[in-house]
C-alpha cells in the first residue's frame, strides 16, 4: 500500500480525503441491490473520485445473516485486490480437506476416502468459508472510506426504470420509499441491476431466465452441533444408503456447522413452500442420514429449504442482438439477476462478484474517457459464456451428488467428478475468449504458465529497493490500471541496450499517448519488470527511468516497479513456465487476467492493441 505521494497526511492511510458532498439526483452509475454483486460493483467505483454512484437496496438495512458462505480461491484474490483479504481469511475456515462418507459393506457409513481440498500451488490463497455479511461489510467499509463517502440507500424498492431521452442521463429510476416518504426518483447513464432473481431491472429490459429445475427440494441450516461424527469440522460429503445425502460444511469460529440436505422430489406444479418444511424436519432428516451416528442440535442460527435450479439469461445487457456494435449498452444485469443455480458448488456468490468485477473497470474506463463504448459490449459477451459454463458444471454436481449409488463404483463417480473440477470449484478455470481484449495463444510458449485469458497466476518474488518478499499478483489493485509486466531474459540487468532498457524505451511514446495531461505516468498503463538476477547483484541506478517514475505534485520516485526471483523459495521463472533466453512480456487487464504474451521486442502489437479500445489522451 503506497502513500504520502501528495504529501503527508496522519492518521488511516485507507481513508480518503473527502470530496464536498453533493445531493443531485442525476449519476454516473446507478447500482440496484445491495448484496455481493452489487457492492463489488461499487467497492470498484468509489476508487474514481470523479465518478457518481448511487446503490439501492429493498431491505432496511445491511444483511446480517448470509445466505452464501463458500469463497473460492479466486475470489480471496480479488479481495487482495481490494485490501482486505487479509481480514478474510483470518475470519474465516479454511478448507484445507474433505472426506467422502458413504455405505460400506457391514457398516451404515464409512470413511470412503479423504483428500486435499485444493491442489498445490493452484493459489497463494486459501478456500474459505465466511458469512456472506462480513464480505458486505468489508465492501461497506470501502464505500464509506472512499472519496465520495459512498453509502447505500435502503428501503428502496425500484418501480420502473425509464428512458428519458436525455443524451447525458437516459436511464430514470423511479423508486417507492419503503420507509414511508414517498417515492424518489434517479436519472443515470448507467444502471446495473444487482436485484436477484425476481429482478426488476431484468424485467424492464424484457429478459427472462431461461431453464430448467430438477424439481429436487434441499433444506440448508446453520447449527451448533454436539455429536459423535468425526469430521464435523471438515467439509464432508455423504451419500446414506436409503436416506439420501448431506454436505457438511464447518463454519468460521470454531463451532457452528452449515448442512446442506437432501429432502424429496417436488412433484407436478408442486413448489418447495408447498412442503412446509421447518427446522425440525431438517434435523430430523440429518439425524437419519448421519446415522448410526449421533446429532444433537443446540441451536439453529438460519435454515431454509430451496428447489434446485439451473437459469441463464440470453443477454446480460439491453442491447438486441441485431444492433450489437452500432449501439452501446446502458442498462446492465449481474449476479442471481441473470443467472440460478443450486448452491452446492459454492459457486454462486463467487461467479456473482467475478460478474462485477468484470464491468466495474469498464464502465469507469468508458466514464473517465479512457475506453471507447465499445469496451462494454464485452462484458455480456464474456460473463454470460461463463454462466453457460457454470449452469452445466452445477447440473452435473448436483445429479451425481442426489444420484442413489448402486454399487461402489457408481458411489465414486461423484468423488472422481470433485477431484476433476477442483479447479473449476476455486475459481481459476476461467479463461475468455479471443476479444477486443484479449489476444490470441500465438506466443503463449514465451510464458507457459500464465495462460492468455486466464487469470495472472501469481507467485513469490522480491520487490528490489527495500528487499521485500511479496506476491508479485498482490501489486495490481482494483484501481482500473493495465498492467505491462516484462520478464527480462538471462542477463539482462536493466542496464543501457539491454531487452528490457529497450522496450522501456519503445514503450514510452505508446504509453504517454494514453495517459491525460496532468497524471501520473502510470496512471493508465502501469509498467513493472520481473528480473532473472538476485535481487542483492542488481544495481537500482542502471534501471531505465520508465522503471523509477518520477510521481505526484512533487515528483517523487516509485520504487515498487522491479522485482526479483524469491530468496529461498521456487523461481518465478521456473515455476511459470517463462521463457529464461528470451524473457517475456504479459499485458494484464485492470481485472488481473492475462491479455496477451509477447515478446519483449512488440512494442508495436502492445500499441495496436491498446488502439483497439484506449482513447488517445
């Protein structure tokens, strides 16, 4: 975390000056709903001091208890990203192991097998679990300590969303006050609908959710336990003979449980309200798959009952098919707002906040005037194949996990499945496609464990001017910035004529005709250098000046621009896959996925592709 770059200023360094407040009702951004989708979007926005935002909320306040709990490996990276991960995983219960119970041959249940939860080196981070408030919380205390002070709005519930005809603001939302004051009512450029399921934005722009149900009916319950079972505190799946299933999930704190537990098949128009299931039942339902094991519940702290479900919308803006590319979008869908499904995987509040932190960069480049409209077409075109992704993985997990084993074998498919998608499960399968910004595999052999499309897959390095052990991935924040991250080849010491000195020098007409007059030089596109050299033999003073820029009202210089391979842990080189002769070049989106690899000699395909979407300053 840098600061005092303006000057010194006492007390928290992650509070912001303030800005003057303002009371217009017109907005940059409106953001309708409050739950992890939402406030993703707006914990993103609030780091754009030029940039309105209201966010809207039915409830009355701040969630308390969560419905999602299951944060994957990919989210705690994005949540480094925003600063907090730290606190999350100190919170949280790590999914280090899980063990798969089902009927043996003499006994009711028997430990079939136990396995890591997730693979080495698949992340620096953790799988944990966590309530579904704190993550809000954290996002809340984000907005509050942003420029702007941004806090939600709650008791509004949205009525009708409009088009007002007004080139600046040609989106009016007209919200009922819940609290008894009236209605109020919002003009934006843009409106995100966070608003669930039954989404009212996704009903103004005429789109459904399209699929089906597996008619089968699940209880969830958090529960304070006092039993015999021996992996209470590891996540554990368990396929009864007769009685169906349940998967364990300890919670954070030591003692709490979530159990999620299979009940019977909804039959013809019947849905799960129709069965007037209570906490007892779902007890009782545990108490008989579990056994000849004990179960005695001391408390439930929150239970519900759910028909599982796989929906998907066709778009996730208002743009119609035929007019793609000769209008841009302004109303936008995310999270349960356009896609449904079981929550078995632990997917979805993941997949939710992964929707939003893929719009929230864009829509802040499109509003600061550094992208093209063109940038927001694909966001629709790159979440929505991720969704399609998502509704088939989650049909698959949840049939095998309901299915009835006949045999030993049949019991272990589903445990195979759980081994093959472990990397689907912690968030790091995701890979977009060749787009406006994402480049093809042309190059990929120069660095062959950073996948073009996929997300940078960081590791330890040394940060040279204070020989700081880091996460090279830990120094790309949501602040909205590209990143070009060179990888010297052997040799080369940053020194006058070598690579790296050369494409720094290439670089730096392409990079100034992006960046405003008036901001720093890394502002739009931010320069780093990872070097095959200990960091204790490099010499700092024959590093090229693009690596040491001078920064802010008094021109000081950024020392955190080069690393070097780690001390005493595996070398970066090695353990991605980059290329020690040649070195490498990655160009890395403002939401940390790799957009190309190139050779360090490309200065002109990184100007062409930077053309393709940047506007010149």
């Amino acid at each position: 975390m840098q600061f005092h770059l303006n000057g010194f200023r006492p007390g928290d360094p992650a509070i912001a000056e303030p800005l003057e407040a303002t009371t217009s009702q017109d907005v940059d951004v409106l953001i309708v709903g409050c739950g992890p989708a939402g406030l993703t979007l707006a914990a993103q926005l609030s780091a754009f001091p030029e940039i309105s935002v209201r966010i809207t909320e039915r409830k009355s306040g701040p969630l308390e208890v969560g419905q999602a709990d299951g944060i994957a490996c990919r989210s705690v990276e994005m949540f480094e990203a925003f600063s907090f991960a730290e606190k999350v995983m100190k919170e949280g219960y790590w999914v280090n192991e899980v063990s798969f119970w089902r009927p043996g041959t003499t006994i009711a249940l028997h430990r079939a097998d136990r396995i890591q939860d997730v693979e080495d080196d698949l992340s620096e981070m953790p799988h944990v679990i966590l309530n579904q408030a704190r993550v809000h919380d954290f996002y809340l205390e984000i907005m509050r300590n942003s420029p702007r002070r941004l806090t939600p709005d709650y008791n509004r519930e949205l009525v009708e969303l409009t088009e007002t005809g007004d080139a600046d603001h040609p989106m009016q939302a007209t919200f009922k006050c819940l609290d008894g004051t009236g209605t109020e009512t919002i003009r934006a450029r843009y409106v995100v609908g966070c608003d669930g399921a039954r989404s009212t934005v996704r009903a103004s722009m005429g789109h459904a959710l399209k699929g089906e149900s597996a008619r089968q009916l699940w209880g969830v319950m958090d529960v304070l336990p006092v039993t015999d079972f021996p992996d209470i505190r590891l996540k554990a799946a368990i396929q009864s003979a007769d009685e169906g299933s349940v998967l364990i999930i300890p919670r954070e704190g030591g003692y709490m449980v979530r159990m999620y537990i299979e009940l019977d098949e909804l039959h013809g128009e019947e849905r799960a309200a129709d069965r007037d299931v209570s906490a007892e039942m779902l007890i009782a339902k545990a108490q008989a798959i579990l056994a000849p094991y004990t179960l005695e519940v001391k408390e439930v702290a929150w239970w519900s009952a759910y028909e599982i479900g796989q929906r998907v919308c066709d778009a996730f803006d208002d743009v119609p098919e035929a007019m793609r590319g000769s209008r841009s979008p302004r109303i936008f869908i995310a999270g349960d707002a356009c896609h449904t499904h079981s929550p078995k995987a632990g997917q979805g509040m993941n997949v939710s906040m992964a929707d939003t932190f893929n719009l929230g960069w864009k829509l802040a480049a499109v509003l600061r005037g550094r992208a093209a409209p063109a940038l927001l077409d694909t966001y629709s075109e790159e979440r929505r194949a991720k969704a399609k992704e998502l509704i088939d993985f989650d049909r698959d997990m949840a049939r095998l996990f309901s299915a009835k084993p006949k045999d030993a074998a049949e019991a272990e498919q589903f445990q195979r499945y759980f081994k093959q998608h472990g990397r689907y499960t912690a968030g790091v399968e995701t890979r977009y496609d060749p787009s406006l910004i994402t480049g093809g595999p042309e190059h990929q052999a120069l660095a062959a464990g950073q996948l073009v499309g996929k997300r940078f897959h960081s590791a330890p390095v040394v940060r040279l001017a204070d020989a700081k052990p880091v996460q090279l991935g830990h120094a790309f924040k949501a602040d909205g910035r590209w990143r070009v991250l060179a990888f010297a080849p052997a040799g080369d010491a940053g020194q006058a004529g070598g690579a790296v000195a050369q494409l720094c020098a290439a670089l730096a007409p392409v990079i100034a005709g992006f960046t405003p007059k008036g901001t720093d030089p890394d502002s739009v596109i931010d320069l780093r250098a990872v070097f095959q050299i200990p960091h204790r033999e490099m010499r700092l003073e024959d590093l090229p000046g693009a690596l040491l820029p001078k920064k802010g009202k008094y021109g000081l210089t950024d020392y955190e621009k080069v690393f070097c391979p780690a001390q005493n842990g595996p070398d970066i080189f090695d353990l991605r896959g980059i290329d020690r002769a040649r070195g490498a070049l990655l160009i890395l989106r403002p939401d940390q996925y790799v957009a190309q690899v190139l050779p360090l000699d490309a200065a002109e395909e990184i100007s062409h592709f930077f053309k393709g979407f940047l506007l010149r300053a």
